[in-house]
C-alpha cells in the first residue's frame, strides 16, 4: 500500500493512537488522560487532562531549544516601506511584556479580548500575549465596518479591545479611532479599556479613562510567564459568515488546535522548523490564524508579515520580490491573488527578475482553484500548485495533497485526497451516502480531528442546529461536490448562502437583510455571480414597494452607501436591479440556485414547485441586461 494510504488508513482506525503519537510534537506540562472524549457527541473533546500553554508551544520553547537568535517574524511591508525582523529571543520579550501589561489591566484566564488590527507584527504579540495568560483572543479584520464590529463586541464581550490607531489599504489611510469609537457606541456591551498601538502616520487621540497607548503600557509593565491551561480551553473565537446577519462565532481549543497545526506543517505543507513559509492573507481570516501566525510558529520556522497586496504594491512583482528576498520556502495564498498578479503581467516578465531559488511550493486554498489559474500558475513556475481545501470551522486542511507523506499526482480541479483524520463521504440530501462521481453535500463523518472547531461561542445548540442535524453522526461541510474513482475530491461551492469574494467569505443573507431594510425595498435576493478576478460578486434583484418608482442608479448607490456602512468595503457590493417580481416557490421560498444558474450561464432544471415560471423569464432578461451570463 502507497505510504499515504496507509497513514491516511491507520488515522481513521486508530485516531487515538495516531492523534497521540502527533501530540508529542508538543510541550505538555502535564500530558492528558485520555486523547479523545466522545461520550457526548456529537460534542467531541481531544487531549482531556492535558495541560500545556500554546504562547509556550510557538514562542519560548524555541528559545529554550536554541533557536532564540533566528527570525521568527518578518515584518515586510512595501506601504511603510519597512522591513523589520524579530528573533525568537526578542518575540518572547515583546509577547511576555505585553502579557503583562493586559493583566496590568485585569485581563486573565478565561477573559475575552478583541483585537483589530493590520498587519503589523504587534496583531500576532497581542494574540500571544492573550494565549500567553489564558485568555481569548477573537481577532477581527479590518475591512468589517463598525457595525459589523459591534455586533463581535456584544457577542465576545471582550475586557479588552487592542487596535492599531489605523492602515494603509494600498493608497489609502484608514484611521481605525472613528470606527472603534463608533463600534463602541452602538454595542451594549462596552469594553473596559482600549489599548491603542499609534503608527508613525496616524496618531489617535485617547478617549481618556477608556484608551492607553501601547508604548506608554507596556513601558510600566513586567514581562509575565506562561500560564498552564487545559487543553480543551479555548483559545480563540473567530467570527466567520454564515447565512445570516449574526455571524458564527468558531470557537477552537489549545491543545488540539496545537497539535493538529503543528503536524500539519510538515506533513501537509513540507516545511521544518528554520525554513520560511508565508501566508499571504490576513491575521483577521482563518488562515491568518492558522498559518501566519500559530501554525508556524509551532514549528519554529520563519513567518512573514506582509503588509501589502499582490498588485499594486507596488506591481505585479511584489510577491516574487518577497519571496526572493527572505529566502520563501512554502508560499499560501488565494488563487484570486494570482488572477489578480496574472491580469497585470499575464507573460510573468516580473517573475523573470526575481531569483527564486529556495521557492519549492505554492498551496492555495479560500475558494475553487479554477484549472486557467492552475495551469497559469504551474507553467510559471515549474514547481507543484497545491490546491487546499478548508474552512474556518475546519482550521486546517480537510483536503489535500499532503506531500510532507507523500506527493500524490495532481488532477487539476480537486483539492486531491482527504487529509489524514478527515472521513469524507458524499451524501444526497435523505443521507444516503453517494458513489463515485456522484455530486452532493460534503460531509465528514465524526469525530473530526483535533484543531476542528469544539462549538460556537456560547452557543452549543446553534452548533448541533448549523453542522452536526441534517446528517447525523456528520460533520455537514455544507460545500458541495464528489468525489473520483480515485477517491479525488473536487468542491464544486457552497450549498447555502455564503459566498467567496477574493477568498473573503461573506454571507449574501447578511446582505440581503441590509437591503431589505432600505424604505423603498418589498423585497429582494443577493446571490454570487462569477467574476474573473474576485472568483464571485455579489448581485442583488429588489423588488420595490407597490407604488414606489425609483430611478435605478440612484437606488443603487444607497443600497450600495448602506452595504458599504453596515459589513465594509470587502463586501464588494456593486450591482442592483429593479424586477418586477422574484422567483418564488409555491411556499415562498425564493428561488436563488436558480437565478444563480441562470447569471452564471449554468443549465438548470425548472423546478417542479415554482409557483410562476414566467418570472425566470423577466429575472433572465434583467440579468442579461446587467450582462450576465458573462461573455
Ligand atoms: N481593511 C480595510 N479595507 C479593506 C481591507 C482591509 N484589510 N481589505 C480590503 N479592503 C477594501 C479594499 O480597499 C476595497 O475597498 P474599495 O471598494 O474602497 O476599493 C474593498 O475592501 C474590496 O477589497 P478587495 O476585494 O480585496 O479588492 P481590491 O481591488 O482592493 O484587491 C485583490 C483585489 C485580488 C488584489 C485582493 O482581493 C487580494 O489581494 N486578495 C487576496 C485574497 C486573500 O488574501 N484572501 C484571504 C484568504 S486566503
Ligand atoms: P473560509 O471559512 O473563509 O475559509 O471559507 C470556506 C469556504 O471557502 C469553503 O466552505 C469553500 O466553499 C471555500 N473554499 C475554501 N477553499 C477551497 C478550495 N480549495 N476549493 C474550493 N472551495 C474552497
């Protein structure tokens, strides 16, 4: 048997065996009583007993090891036009003496603490410092509006909110102060300090009693030790878009998430401790979480902080003179990055002036890796395109090609195999598992693997309803695709009403309860057309209260102005259109898979409930009035 099988076999026969034998990659001040805990699923709990400190685990038993003097963080940011490297020794020195200074402020095991920032080396010293004490960190990225903001404050009810005074988003000044105060004001529940980290080019006011300046805090503060937490503590809660206006708030251990991130580094992504990986992404999604800052730094490589964008920052180089410069060994990214990079230097000039010679692979994962991209990217380079397949609820890879085991072959269009620890099945929508090639829901029989999410943030009933009802005894991906003769899987998107806009995950539902509440609006329905760049864009079709006429383009930029208010600038809302009526079922339900099939020029069949067909008529003319499907 293939060296893969055989691993992938023994984790899903032995989980707690193999899942024991990765923890050892790990420091445990005491080691746990038993490696997995099922007897209330579907809540499942690893390494129970276990006890361990995860600041410890990526920060200073590397110094202890003697790695103190190698660069843990590379700070390359071509907007301040700074590059700055931070050793181990002086990670360690900057986390423990912020450690210290939020517990200055009462901040400890169990607290909750908001973070939103750019990215700038002190997000990952204010998430270390959090897991330093024990306490949670829930970071949140900076293109959500204040709005979007206040509503993570009421659910996390942070002690604490640390935030940069602002940002540079290509060439514009972001002043995060405004939007902060803001947040603060419409939340009910308000946070008992700020600690504000003032950039040379923007500085804040305090808002007195309430804001301290990071520089002066820390000046005062002693640096503080590791606090031991269980292992089935919670390190973190990421809010992540679901159907709805109310985001989910992912909740993940210490001691499993360590353990997962750490094996995966080598086997998934091939890397050791001394070698430098880079995620370009942001501290704010999952993958900032995972592999910018945790993952690596478990494994004590070098990891980059890239303030910056693919374009623009200031070419289509940019990525190519990062890599070549700090020696990258591994890079991640979303595909849309290398559309973006492919539409500005398609013949990849820019590419020819870089020395690339420690670069061995590209994994890019947060949305379908379309074959154009694919093969654009594998002529280019020369060295394996990995496409990955993951979630925030998942934290790490559900599907890959893991070839620290072994590097399977590639079928352009599949994520390849299921990681190790991952039972993937395909199931029709009675539960019935589907055969090969069969497209239907992804799910992933439980337990899931270490690292996955434990529940939702003060929500256990709202995590059994969202992934663990509709198919029992599964973990419901809600993602839908099939998997090969060859046990390839290939994500062919999400079932529900969440979309990936330039490997943002935003939810149109959100959307769609911002337009409705416009006064002119009877109702409406958002949905994700494809976009060639961005891989989707939202579309919205209102339908206007009875007597209400509107000129259109006006109607659109309020719908617009509001999106923009109340989720941010990523959620790239652009397009309205005016019908007449919307594509209903005879119980109500409104028809969007269709109308997305129809935007995106895909075959439907008309289904059998609809309650008037006529109207796919007047949706499909007013789409192709909006130019879809695209040409
Ligand atoms: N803070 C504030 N605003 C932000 C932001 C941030 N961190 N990130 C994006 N925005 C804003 C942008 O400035 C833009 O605003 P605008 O409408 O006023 O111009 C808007 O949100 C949309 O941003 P984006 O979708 O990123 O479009 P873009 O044209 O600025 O850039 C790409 C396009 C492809 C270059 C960019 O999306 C990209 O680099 N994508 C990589 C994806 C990625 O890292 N995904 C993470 C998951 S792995
Ligand atoms: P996020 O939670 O932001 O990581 O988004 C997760 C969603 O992104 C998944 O449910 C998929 O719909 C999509 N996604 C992520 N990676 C891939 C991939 N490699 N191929 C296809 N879709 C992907």
């Amino acid at each position: 048997m293939a060296k893969f099988d055989k691993i992938f076999r023994e984790s899903l026969e032995n989980p707690e065996e193999f899942w024991a034998k990765a923890a050892q990659g790990i420091d445990w001040y005491k080691e746990c009583d038993k490696v997995l805990d099922g007897s209330h699923p579907p809540f499942y709990r690893w390494f129970v007993g276990g006890e361990m400190n995860t600041c410890f685990n990526a920060v200073d038993r590397h110094v202890e090891q003697g790695r103190g003097d190698q660069v843990a963080i590379i700070y390359d940011s071509p907007v301040t036009d700074t590059i700055d490297k931070i050793t181990y020794l002086e990670l360690r020195d900057r986390v423990a003496l912020f450690a210290g200074a939020l517990q200055d402020l009462g901040v400890a095991r169990g607290d909750t603490v908001i973070i939103y920032m750019p990215m700038i080396p002190e997000a990952a010293v204010a998430m270390l410092a959090c897991a330093r004490l024990g306490a949670i960190h829930s970071v949140v990225f900076g293109g959500f509006a204040a709005n979007e903001l206040a509503i993570r404050i009421d659910h996390a009810q942070p002690k604490v909110i640390v935030f940069a005074s602002g940002a540079l988003e290509g060439k514009k000044t972001l002043a995060y102060k405004p939007l902060i105060d803001k947040a603060i004001e419409l939340a009910d529940h308000k946070p008992q300090n700020c600690v504000i980290f003032q950039r040379p080019f923007l500085t804040a006011d305090l808002s007195e009693d309430r804001d301290l300046d990071w520089r002066d805090l820390t000046a005062k503060a002693k640096p503080v030790d590791c606090v031991p937490v269980q292992a089935t503590d919670p390190l973190y809660i990421l809010y992540t878009s679901g159907t709805t206006g109310m985001p989910k708030g992912v909740m993940r251990d210490n001691g499993g998430h360590a353990v997962a991130l750490n094996w995966s580094m080598k086997n998934i992504y091939d890397v050791d401790a001394g070698d430098v990986y880079w995620a370009a992404s942001d501290v704010g999604w999952v993958v900032g979480h995972s592999y910018i800052v945790y993952g690596p730094l478990f494994k004590g490589c070098t990891t980059i902080f890239y303030e910056g964008k693919p374009v623009g920052t200031p070419d289509a180089g940019a990525f190519w003179r990062v890599i070549a410069e700090h020696g990258v060994k591994v890079l991640f990214t979303a595909p849309t990055a290398f559309r973006a990079i492919k539409k500005e230097d398609p013949d990849g000039e820019l590419f020819k002036q870089y020395d690339l010679e420690k670069f061995e692979a590209l994994y890019l994962a947060g949305e379908r890796l379309d074959p154009d991209t694919y093969y654009w990217a594998t002529d280019l380079l020369h060295l394996p395109v990995i496409d990955h397949w993951w979630q925030t609820e998942t934290g790490w890879a559900i599907v890959a090609n893991s070839r620290g085991i072994e590097e399977l072959p590639v079928k352009p269009g599949s994520a390849t195999k299921p990681v190790p620890g991952y039972d993937v099945r395909i199931l029709d929508h009675e539960g019935n598992e589907l055969g090969p090639n069969q497209e239907g829901n992804v799910v992933v029989r439980l337990p899931l693997p270490p690292g996955t999410l434990v529940s939702l943030w003060r929500d256990d009933e709202k995590f059994v309803k969202s992934y663990m009802s509709n198919f029992q005894g599964y973990y419901e991906t809600s993602d839908g695709g099939f998997i090969d003769e060859d046990g390839y899987v290939f994500i062919m998107g999400r079932m529900d009403d969440v979309i990936n806009i330039a490997g943002h995950r935003l939810s149109t539902g959100a959307m769609e309860e911002i337009i409705a509440s416009h006064q002119d609006v009877a109702e409406c329905a958002v949905f994700g057309v494809h976009d060639q760049l961005k891989g989707e864009q939202p579309v919205g079709l209102v339908v206007l209260k009875a007597g209400v006429k509107r000129d259109e383009e006006e109607l659109n930029r309020e719908l617009v102005a509001m999106v923009r208010e109340k989720i941010g600038p990523i959620a790239c809302y652009k397009k309205t259109c005016v019908v007449a009526n919307l594509p209903k079922t005879r119980s109500g339900k409104i028809l969007r898979s269709t109308m997305r099939s129809i935007a995106n020029g895909k075959e439907y069949r008309m289904p059998s409930t609809i309650l008037d067909a006529s109207v796919l008529g007047e949706i499909t003319d007013a789409l192709v009035g909006m130019g879809y499907p695209e040409k």
